[in-house]
C-alpha cells in the first residue's frame, strides 16, 4: 500500500549548521509532495512544495529535492536557527483527497 | 488574517458523552478535512469535503460525524465518545486538489 516514511525520527544540529532530513514514498504514481513543519502545540505549517515534474524547488533557507528513481525526497535547511526547532512531515499527495503523512522527524538546534 | 480557526481548543469528556467541534475558515477554501493525531503516527484522514452541503468518509471515519452546512464551517461530531477517541483534532482547508492544506491550532481531546 502508499505509505511515506522517514529515515530518522529525530535530528539535531548545531545552530547555524545546516539541516537535511529524508524522506522515502512508495508510490511512484505520486506527482505532489508537500513539507510541513509544527511547533509544539501548534497545527502543521505548510513550508515548501514540488511537484513531480522537478527534481529541486528552493524557498526562503530551505530546498527541497525529489529523487523519483529512488523514491526518496529530502528538506534541506541552511543555516539552521532556533525556530526550525520543530517536527517535520513530509507529505504526499496522491490527486485524490487524501494527503499521506509521514510520521514526522523532530528537529533539534542546539545553541 | 484568522486563517483556519478551531474550537474548543481543550476538552476533556466522559465515555459516552457527545461533543461537536467547530471549524471556521475565511479564505474562501472549497475543500475542507478533520484528521487526528495521535504520538508517533503521522495525520490521519477522518473526513473531508469537496463543497458546502457535501462530505466524504476518510481513512478513519467510525465513531465521528460531520456536516458542511456553510462552505466556511465544517463541523465534527462524536456522538459516544470512546477513550480511543482521545488524540489532537486537526480541522485544515484547501483552494482545491493537489494544493497545500492550511491547519487550524488543534484540539486537544481527552476521553475519560
């Protein structure tokens, strides 16, 4: 069945280090994967998407990069800050109304 | 500039008793969708909608009810509460398929 996984449930770097965390999907029909990120008693907070017709978008310090032969796509966050202490999900969605969440990665920056 | 706004934000029931919660959101968003979270597990799909007036089961519907009467409200019910029903609601909205979903702050839910 679809499922999104990742590779480490927690990662902690060293502020201004910068930060990737991986990410493996199953299904290779998936054209849209999404990244989120919540805070501590806060909902997910979209960050960055891409679709399956690019390999790497980038934001504001972050990128993102899709390897579809292998089915694994990963967050990269530069100069990690503080406030990027948080959990991250990496989320795919299929084109129908369920989006599949991966259990999510805490990251921990120490100052 | 509220967003996707849930309510109550804490709630503490007995086995059996019922309780609605609220979910308004002013961007104008067709697609609605409750999920729960529970420790370790990513988001889980209870249902959503396409439009006001219609709703759909998700990955996890039994024990919950909803109702789109207005396209900015989605309402989720739990008609007998269970303790397996204790975990943190989240109401989210979308502009439409294959978009990013806004997240309301979540409801902490515990069952006595």
């Amino acid at each position: 069945g679809e499922s999104v996984g990742l590779h480490l449930p927690t990662l902690s770097v060293q502020e201004g280090d910068n930060s990737i965390i991986n990410c493996a999907y199953s299904n290779s029909a998936s054209d849209y994967f999404i990244w989120y990120k919540q805070e501590s008693g806060k909902g997910p907070q979209f960050i960055i998407d891409i679709r399956s017709n690019m390999d790497k978008r980038q934001g504001q310090r972050v990128t993102v990069l899709l390897n579809k032969t292998v089915k694994h796509l990963s967050l990269q966050i530069a100069a990690t800050q503080p406030g990027d202490s948080a959990v991250y999900f990496c989320a795919e969605g299929t084109g129908g109304f369920k989006t599949i969440f991966g259990a999510g990665t805490r990251l921990f920056v120490k100052a | 500039n509220a967003g996707v706004t849930q309510t109550p934000k804490f709630r503490v029931l007995k086995t059996g008793q019922s309780m609605t919660l609220l979910c308004a959101q002013d961007m104008n968003h067709e697609y609605m969708y409750w999920y729960r979270q529970d420790p370790g597990m990513g988001l889980r799909l209870i249902h959503y909608s396409v439009g006001e007036g219609t709703t759909a089961k998700g990955e996890v519907p039994d024990g919950y009810n909803v109702s789109r009467l207005k396209k900015q409200n989605f309402l989720l019910g739990l008609e007998s509460a269970a303790p397996s029903q204790t975990s943190v609601y989240f109401c989210a909205s979308s502009l439409g398929l294959n978009e990013k979903l806004f997240f309301g702050s979540g409801t902490q839910l515990s069952v006595l």
